[in-house]
C-alpha cells in the first residue's frame, strides 16, 4: 500500500476498525473512504455497488460483522447469519467488480470444529462439527473465507483471509446481554466494587480454556499481512498461549480490586472446551503480538472505567 492509496475500512467505527484505522493513521495513511450504518446498509447490495463506484477504494479491510458473546449468538442466530453473510458478500463482489487491488477478510477463530485438536492450525477448518452455541456467526464466516479463496481461484483476486482469537480493548462492548467475556467481567467488577456487592457471577463453571489479543496487537498484525502476505491460506492472529475463564476472572479481579467473591453459575454454558490458535505461520512471517493479557486488561480499564 501507498500512503496515497485509497483505503476502505468496513466497519471503522467498531473496535476492530476503528483500531485499523487508528494504526493505518499512525503509519501515515490519511486516504480513507468512509461508511457508517446510517449511512450505508452493507446488507444492501445496490448500496454497497453504488458506495464502490463511487469511491473506488484500491484496499479493503473488511472488518464489518454482527458480533455478540454466546448469550447473543445463541439468541439472534438468525440475524448473525443473514447479516454477516450479506455484509461479507456484498463487499467481496463489489471489491472484485471494481477492481480492488487488495482485500482482507477478518474471520473469528469460532470458526473451527468444537473438538478440534489444540492448538488451532489453520488445516483444522471443516474437519468437524462446530460448537452449536455459535454455529450460525461460524458459518457465515467460513463462507466469507470461502469466497476469498474462490474470487481468488475464478477471478485472480488478490484476496487475504486473517482469524483473530478473541480481542478486548478499546471500543469493546460492555453490555452484559451481548458482550464477549473479557469485558463483561471488567464491567462486573468495576460495578461489584462502586456498589460493595460481596460477590461476582461469572458464567459456566469457569474451565475453558480461552485466548486474548488487546485489539491494537490486532490491527498491527492486519497491517502486516497487508503488506507482506498474499496467498490463498488464511493465516491465525493470536498470542498463542491461553487462560482459563476462572484465572481470567482472578486476575480483572486484581487489576479492578475488588474484593469480594467469584460465584460461578454452571447452569449457565461453558461452550468450547479450548481456543487456543497455533500462530506458527504468523511467526514465521516475522510478526508477534507485543501486548501481553494483564498489561492489556489494565490499560482497558483505565481507558474505559477509569477516566
């Protein structure tokens, strides 16, 4: 990419575009097409075909998607599936009708079967059953890297597809009904301290084995491949080493301070068992994340609770 070059950002309002955004500005680029919801309806193909032609951007992220945590995606799976599949369709063909040199597809690591071996190496994909609570999002995702692959096949697109592990960080979302762990437990606490609650519920029994990567790792990683990947294998963006649900809640519990007790409510789901990325291609691409998870949890706090 030239700093000149014309940059689309889908979705650069939610917490993983805007930090693309934030880093790509960081890096000296400042030639950005923007879109919001208001404004544009990806799911409407005439508009998303329109918005192309006249913008004619020469990169894509395309980092717009319906996200939720398992209550979410286990509630709206109708909507998780009608509307990633129309936001990620629509802006992968008209990238390819109007001729974008480059396109990235941001994926989710829910992607990968429920029992998969661990770590998640990018052959895993469609080797067996997904984790039901999410299968929907999962689905429609896997058809997004799919098309990558196969615009790619037909039409010689340049199209690269990236799988995050599970993000936090600035522009996360704190509701409790629709939010991911990370910052659902961060607002738990935060609240259980101002109000002296004596004690935190945390759902499922709090053994699953879970990922982090702070957001600004993220868009780091993104610019990278960006620059220095074009091939038709989607690559993992993770840390590569993972904590449990309980060790993750211990330690907002420390970085919060509060002080009262963790109550686990298992009759609430756990979902997968693990998700832990093999990021063994992304080293050997010569990048790593540099943020590490308490770090990472302190800073979000801060940012979010405390100014």
């Amino acid at each position: 990419m030239n700093k000149d070059s014309k940059i689309y950002i889908a979705g650069h309002r939610g917490m993983v575009g805007s930090a693309i955004l934030r880093h790509l500005q960081k890096e000296g680029f400042n030639n950005f097409a923007y879109s919001n919801s208001k404004d544009l309806d990806l799911r409407d193909q005439t508009a998303v075909a329109n918005f192309f032609e006249k913008e004619k951007p020469a990169y894509v992220f395309l980092a717009a998607a319906k996200v939720g945590g398992i209550g979410a995606n286990n509630t709206y799976r109708a909507e998780f599936l009608y509307d990633n599949l129309m936001i990620q369709s629509n802006v992968i063909h008209q990238a390819y009708v109007h001729g974008v040199e480059k396109l990235m597809f941001l994926g989710s690591s829910c992607i990968y079967p429920k029992m998969a071996p661990q770590p998640l190496k990018e052959d895993y994909l469609l080797t067996g059953s997904l984790e039901p609570t999410n299968e929907p999002y999962a689905v429609a995702k896997i058809s997004g890297i799919k098309m990558c692959e196969e615009y790619r096949f037909q039409y010689g697109c340049n199209f690269i597809s990236v799988m995050p592990t599970n993000l936090y960080g600035p522009n996360d979302n704190y509701d409790l009904k629709k939010s991911h762990v990370l910052p659902a437990l961060l607002r738990k606490f935060h609240e259980a301290k101002q109000n002296n609650t004596p004690s935190v519920e945390v759902w499922g029994t709090g053994s699953p084995l879970r990922e982090f990567l702070h957001v600004e790792d993220l868009a780091a990683a993104c610019y990278f491949l960006m620059q220095n990947y074009s091939e038709k294998e989607f690559i993992n963006i993770g840390t590569g080493t993972d904590v449990s649900i309980k060790e993750l809640a211990m330690m907002i519990k420390e970085v919060v301070g509060y002080e009262g007790e963790l109550q686990f409510d298992t009759s609430k789901p756990d979902g997968t068992p693990r998700k832990l990325m093999d990021v063994g291609r992304l080293h050997s691409l010569g990048w790593k994340h540099t943020i590490e998870l308490k770090e990472g949890i302190e800073r979000t706090y801060k940012e979010k609770f405390l100014n």
